[in-house]
C-alpha cells in the first residue's frame, strides 16, 4: 500500500515541481513581455541598437517623400500558455523599411518591409520554431503593407501633437495578401514623423501553422505591432 503511495505521489510532485519552476520561470526569472510600442517615447524594447530619435528641424513644406529611419520597430506580439501559465511571446526587430508620400493633408502613398529573419524574443527556441516551421523565412523572408486608400488627416499635426486614422492596405504575410484596414496614429516630433499602430493577424489567414510547439500552446491569433519613424527625403 505505502509503494501504491509513492507512485502515484510521485507524478503528482513532479507536476507540482515543473508548475511551480515554469511559474519561477515565467514572471521572476524572465521578467514581463515586452511593453507595447507606442508613442510615448518607448523605443528600445529590448531590441539592440535602437536609440530615441534624434530631433530635426521641421521641413518648409511637408509634401513629398519620407523614408523610415531608426528608431523605427515592428514585430508581433501572441498570447502563450505554458504548463498552465499565461504569458505573451513578443518578437521585435528593428530591420524595418520603408516610405510615405505627403500632399497636403493627405498620405497618398505608404510601403513598410518587415526583416522577418531578424525578428528577435526573449527565448532562442521561439526565435528557431518562428523562423522555420512557422514562418519559413528563407521562404518568405519579408512581410510587408502597402496603402491602397490614401489617408486623410484632416489637418497636419502640430508639433508635438498626434492625429490618429484609418489606414487601409495590402499585408502580405507568408507569401499571402490580404487587404486590411486598421487604425494608425501619427506624431510630429519637429521633422520626424512617427507611425504607431497594431493589425490583428489570424493564422489559418494567411497559411501560417498554428505557433504551439511542445508544451508552449498559443492562441489561433495575434498582432503585428510597428512603431516606424519617418524623415523627409532630400531627393
């Protein structure tokens, strides 16, 4: 009786052990997921390399070409659960291109390209499962938006001052496209501008596996989240 006991305590403390670690784990030793990307001067995010942005003088006229710059950030952020407990993964990368033209109130024309290969988390294994089963990036090694509606801002802001709309436009994500429409918000800063907004992304969308692997189980869905900052071109 006391060896049927032991047998069937035994798996319930390794049970017990591995919740607990996992736990230790998650919200002590790792630390909380990265914090969202927004315009409240919140540029790092764990991503290296990436520094405040350095003030410009605003241009004479603001029609015309900008081009993204550092700091600018894009990435994606999904619900994971693991032996029980709830966390976010969050992949970031500051590899982001891309350009806008201006008439008037208006922006006429956006493209931003993600580097999907250098998109970094917190854990290596994620980073592997991301960039191959997932992914597929030496596949599809971009993921990209480009406006099909030109957006109208009404009036252009003043310094310092965000003005937030709707955007719509083709994302292509592995090696599909769909058309989307999700709101953005811009702030001038002097001669930089940035664009800061979020596009929810259902896997089976766009052909991408469901992200679980091993004991980590994620939702069906996430967000693509960006932070990208403009400055106007000289050409």
């Amino acid at each position: 009786m006391r060896r049927l006991k032991w047998i069937i305590a035994l798996p319930i403390a390794a049970l017990l052990l591995v919740t607990a670690g996992t736990w230790t784990y998650i919200h002590v030793l790792s630390g909380d997921a990265s914090a969202r990307l927004t315009l409240e001067g919140q540029v790092d995010n764990n991503v290296p390399g990436t520094t405040a942005t350095t003030g410009t003088a605003a241009p004479a006229s603001f029609d015309g070409t900008w081009i993204a710059t550092t700091p600018s950030q894009a990435g994606y952020r999904v619900k994971e659960v693991l032996f029980g407990q709830s966390t976010e993964a969050v992949g970031r990368t500051s590899n982001v291109d891309g350009a806008l033209t201006i008439s008037g109130t208006k922006i006429e024309t956006a493209d931003i390209s993600i580097d999907l290969a250098a998109v970094t988390s917190d854990k290596s294994q994620r980073d592997n499962q991301f960039r191959g089963r997932i992914m597929s990036v030496t596949r599809y090694p971009t993921a990209t938006f480009k406006l099909t509606q030109p957006i109208d801002l009404g009036t252009l802001p003043a310094d310092g001052a965000t003005v937030t709309a709707p955007a719509t436009g083709e994302l292509t994500l592995h090696g599909t496209k769909k058309t989307v429409t999700t709101d953005v918000t811009a702030k001038r800063t002097g001669g930089t501008i940035q664009v800061n907004g979020t596009i929810p992304v259902v896997f089976a969308d766009y052909g991408i596996p469901n992200p679980s692997f091993g004991p980590a189980n994620t939702d069906d869905h996430g967000e693509i989240e960006f932070l990208v900052s403009f400055v106007k071109s000289n050409t």
